[in-house]
C-alpha cells in the first residue's frame, strides 16, 4: 500500500504492519503554522486512531520561540496547561523524506480545543461554504529565500551577512536552475513524494530566492500541502546544509515574500460559480460578492493573513505587495487579482498573503469573506486599472500599518466573530498583541544607529 492510498483507520493500520514500523511521525500547527510533533510507537498508535489521543494545550498558548501569553484565557498558568485531545486524520498519511519507510500523519484539536485550532478553524469554514452550496478550491504558492547557513552559523553571526545560496536579480534564470539542477530535482521530487506537487518553480528578483507555486486542490488539502511544504522545505534544506527561510521580508534591499492564494469556487454539480462568459471578465455574479467580500474585510482581517512584526515590513508601496485593499484585472499591484479564464480557471488570486503566515488561517481568512461577501451580495469597490501604489483609494480600504493596530480590528470585527466563532477571535487576537509586546521590549538596531550619539 502507497502512503496516499491511506484513506481510513484500517488502511493506517494496515500500512503500518506492512511496513514492520515500530514507530510513526505525528504532528499538529500551532497558532503561527508551526508544526509541531512526536515520534508514536505502534501500539500507542494504533490507540489513538479510534479515541484520540491527549496532547499538551501549551501549544495553543505560547509563540514561535516558545514563550508562553500572558495574556490568555483559553489556557495558560491559571489552567495549569491541562492535556487537550487530539484526534488523528487517517487519510493525511504520507512519506517523510530522508527516513525511509518512516510515516507522517497529520492531527488536530478536537472538543473545547478545536475552537481554537487553526485546522479545525479553516475547516468550519469550508464547511459553511458547503453549506451554501459550493466547494472550494485552492492553490497556495511560496517566495523563500536559500542560504548557505546552517542554525548554528546564523546564531554565530547574530543573523547578520548571511551568504545567499545565489547573487544577485536572477528573476526566471533557466542558468540559475541549471546551475543549481540538483536542487531544484530534490525540492520536485519531495514535493511528489509528500503530496505537495509543484506546478511551477523558479528563481525569482533577488539573491538566492525561489518561487514555488503547488499544484491545486480542495481548500483543507491544499493547506495541508502548504503547511507541510513549508516545514519540509525547511527540513530538505538543513539537510543540505542550507537555511530556507519564509520571512515576510529578510531585508530592505529586497522585495518581501508572498504567500498568495488562489481561489475557486465550485458548484455542487462540478460547475464553476466563478465563470459568466456573458459578463465582463466573465466574472459570475457570485464571484463580484466574493471579490467585494475579501475586499471590505481586508483590512479586518488582516492579522490572519500578515500575522507577524515583520510581515507590515513587506507591506510597502512599489516592492509588490499591496497597501490598500483594493482590485483589478490581472493587475499585480493590486491587493486582490481577478484572473479571467476558463470555466477551469477562472479564480481571484489573494496577493495579500505573505510567506510567514499560517497556510491555515489565511486560506480560512480569504475563503471566510469571500463567502460572507456572497452571503451578504455584496458589491465590490471600482476596478483598478494601472499602477494601485500611484493613486488614491477610499479610506475605508487603507490596511493596518502595524500588527497591533490590525489585531485591534479584528477582535472589533462583528465579521471575524460570525465567521470564525468568538473563541477563536478572542485567543488570536491575543496572540498577536503578545506578539506586537515582546517586539516592544527590544531595542532595534535603526533606533541605536539614528538615536545613540545625536539625540
């Protein structure tokens, strides 16, 4: 049996014993797409695959580097961290790279805990699109820059002068992925060999960046695939002596790293909802509410789709990410890209989206207003045409300049709160005002150097 051929706990089971495994890989993500995981014995298992299994709730509450919120209520000290359960999805079964033989299983919170989990979260809103009759479709695609360090070399250098794999613009290079052949055939073939297969990559404008765009799928598959690519592009690189990193933005002199998104909707019966061919762009009467959904809340959900400090570093004008929630046709300096097609491909690219968000709440936050848009038949604002980053927009489609002042407006938004459940807006929206609270401790090094000797 292959690891994708893995459907139910049966086929777990089997596969398992097939394999002669002792052990098997078992992981969940965390607020921030971290994945987090353990080796599991067999029996212990084989257990877990009909009743679940319990898995410390500290991974709910704390950051990136471990420190846990202050600021919390669905854990933290005053719950003492209890267990919470986690229940094991059969048919995420895949092969890890570079352990051969080893499985990897994908699990999620469950019971009170699953109000909280990123997973469950863009899960109860696929569900409510199914509930309207449609079926999502989405196709995430990752800017990362490669370097020729490791995770003590970095450290060692106190994350300055870092060597890029490559020098400088080599945008769509055929000599850069030439050159680097062996590379580019090892990210493809874990890609194939994990589920995540890659439709397109190449080298994009700066030193030492890669453009890899995954093929697309049901939106809950295609955030599995998203999440998974990035923690294992991480892994394929260390492995290699290189450090891949999905920062918004590493450094000024170079554009920040998207994450966009493209999304579809289907009908029950196959058909697009998206495609008119008897409108303008053949945009669909759903896909204008969707278009105008995304669009006015944008700028309320946006620290679901740029969730750290560094992610508003990215968001600034000419360096090709949006400022403003704004559309056009085809138009890449614009927020949301509307991208005319065929019945097959017609969809809306959410250019918003950066490399260091959580594949699962941002797909949840560009699905979520797109739906609430057709829900309320909503109307988008004018078409932009030309250049965005030169003209003027209506205020009320100005983004966040930072992530505390987004936070505050998501966990303002009457939206968020129909769209993703009061629990789940209260606990992430704190996490990202403890995330904007431990920035405001440290001294940067543009403050010692504009500050230190003239002020």
């Amino acid at each position: 049996m292959e690891a994708r051929e893995v459907k139910s706990i049966a086929d777990a089971i089997a596969i398992i014993e097939e394999r002669g495994l002792t052990h098997v890989k078992v992981g969940v993500f965390d607020n921030d797409g971290v994945m987090r995981g353990k080796y599991m014995s067999k029996a212990k298992f084989i257990a877990s695959l009909e009743k679940g299994f319990a898995f410390c709730d500290v991974v709910l509450g704390w950051d990136v580097k471990d420190q846990l919120y202050d600021n919390a209520k669905y854990t933290g000290w005053h719950t003492g961290y209890p267990d919470a359960p986690v229940r094991i999805l059969p048919h995420t079964c895949r092969d890890v790279i570079g352990e051969e033989g080893m499985l990897l299983f994908i699990a999620e919170f469950a019971e009170e805990a699953e109000a909280v989990c990123p997973r469950g979260t863009l899960r109860r809103v696929i569900e409510k699109a199914d509930s309207m009759g449609f079926n999502a479709f989405a196709a995430l695609e990752y800017e990362f820059f490669l370097f020729n360090e490791t995770p003590h070399s970095i450290r060692k250098k106190n994350f300055r002068d870092l060597e890029t794999i490559t020098p400088d613009w080599f945008g769509y290079s055929m000599i850069r992925n030439s050159a680097h052949s062996d590379l580019y055939q090892d990210i493809l073939s874990m890609a194939e060999i994990m589920d995540f297969p890659i439709e397109g990559i190449h080298s994009e404008t700066g030193p030492g960046v890669i453009e890899a765009a995954i093929a697309v799928d049901n939106a809950e598959a295609a955030a599995d695939k998203g999440a998974l690519f990035k923690t294992f592009m991480k892994v394929l690189a260390q492995k290699r002596d290189l450090m891949a990193t999905f920062m918004a933005k590493w450094s000024g002199d170079y554009p920040g790293q998207s994450g966009h998104i493209h999304l579809s909707l289907q009908n029950k019966d196959g058909t697009s909802a998206f495609y008119d061919p008897s409108q303008t762009h053949s945009m669909s009467k759903v896909q204008r509410h969707f278009l105008a959904g995304q669009q006015k809340l944008m700028p309320e959900f946006l620290c679901m789709i740029a969730p750290t400090i560094n992610s508003y570093s990215r968001m600034i004008p000419g360096f090709w990410a949006p400022t403003d929630a704004t559309w056009g046709v085809e138009n890449r300096t614009t927020a949301l890209r509307v991208i005319p097609g065929s019945a097959k491909s017609q969809r809306v690219e959410y250019r918003l989206g950066a490399a260091d968000a959580n594949p699962y709440l941002a797909l949840a936050a560009a699905l979520a207003s797109g739906l609430y848009g057709i829900e309320h038949e909503l109307e988008p604002e004018a078409q932009v045409k030309g250049n965005a980053y030169e003209q003027t927009h209506d205020a009320q489609l100005a983004l966040p300049a930072t992530l505390w002042d987004a936070a505050q407006k998501f966990k303002r938004s009457t939206a968020a709160v129909s769209c993703f459940g009061e629990a789940f807006v209260e606990h992430y929206a704190i996490s990202r005002e403890w995330e904007e609270r431990e920035f405001r401790k440290h001294v940067t090094d543009w403050e010692m150097e504009r500050y230190f000797e003239i002020i």
